[in-house]
C-alpha cells in the first residue's frame, strides 16, 4: 500500500464518520438515511475497483487482437506452495501496423505453450528484434468479445516478429 492509497482509506473514514454523524443527529426521514449509506457503501466498492486500474495492478481482461510485447513475467505453477502459475504481460494494442494508447498490464493463467512463446520472444527482445503477438483461437476469424477467449478462461497466444520498419525517403 502507497501514501495515496492510505490518503484515500482514511479520507473515505473521514466521509462514513461524516455520515454517520448525518444519520444520527438530524431528523431526515429514514428512506434517505438508508440511500445515503447505500450510495456511500456502493461509492467504496466503485473505487476500488477503479483504483486497481490506476494504481497499476494488471488486469484480468481480455488483451487486444494484436499487441506489442514489451514485457512478460513468467510465474511457473507450483503444487508445493500451491501456486497455480500465471503469465504477466506489458503490451501495447495495435491498430492496423500503429500502436494504439499507453500499455497496460495483463494477467493470464499459465500455459505451458504460451510460456515457450514468450521466453523466446523475450529472448529475440533482448537481441533488438521488436515481437508482436496476437490472440490464436481455434476457430480462427473475429467474433464477439465472449469468443476471445477459450471456455476454460485459457488464452492461447501467437508470437511473431514484427516487420521490418522503413524509414520514409529524404
């Protein structure tokens, strides 16, 4: 937990102990008390939701059709400490052959295939060859969000190099 994150706890204390001194010492009718600790108590599970994004936890979504790995952590599964293993990506979304917005971090369960990918694209990074990947589903094609990934929540991934950049004529 960072300073901003403890600011924000303790300013939402600051706001319950407001409402509960509201509640408990004005005459309001008891339909807008029970709103005002519904909206209250809501507003705290919005937040935290929101706050995982802005405070850089990876997200569990799903990842653009195709993407620009800058980054993969690789956690193995271990039945000892019973870790079920998951692969930490930092990608940018393409659009056409263009990069599209800032990158973001994804989270996906561990597969064996999708690990022999990434140790080898990250190995082709470290040599300066740029890697792209893109979702490999079964079917092939586009689809629906609900297709974009397998019914187990397994993502299967396809790593390529990019293409060559050329530079524009002088």
């Amino acid at each position: 937990m960072n300073n901003t994150s403890l600011l924000l706890t303790f300013l939402y204390v600051v706001v319950a102990a407001g409402l509960l001194i509201l509640c408990l010492a004005t005459g309001w009718k008891r339909w807008i008390k029970v709103l005002m600790i519904f909206v209250v108590t809501v507003s705290y599970f919005v937040a935290n939701f929101t706050f995982e994004d802005m405070l850089g936890w990876p997200t569990p979504r799903v990842l653009p059709e195709k993407f620009i790995i800058n980054s993969a952590l690789i956690e193995e599964p271990n039945k000892e400490r019973g870790l079920e293993g998951a692969i930490y990506l930092w990608v940018t979304s393409l659009e056409g052959n263009r990069p599209n917005g800032a990158p973001r971090a994804y989270r996906l369960p561990y597969l064996k295939d999708n690990h022999a990918q990434l140790s080898e694209a990250q190995r082709k990074g470290r040599q300066g060859i740029r890697q792209i990947g893109s979702i490999d589903r079964p079917g092939g094609g586009s689809g629906s969000s609900w297709f974009k990934v397998n019914a187990d929540n397994k993502i299967k991934l396809k790593v390529s190099d990019a293409p060559a950049t050329r530079l524009p004529e002088k």
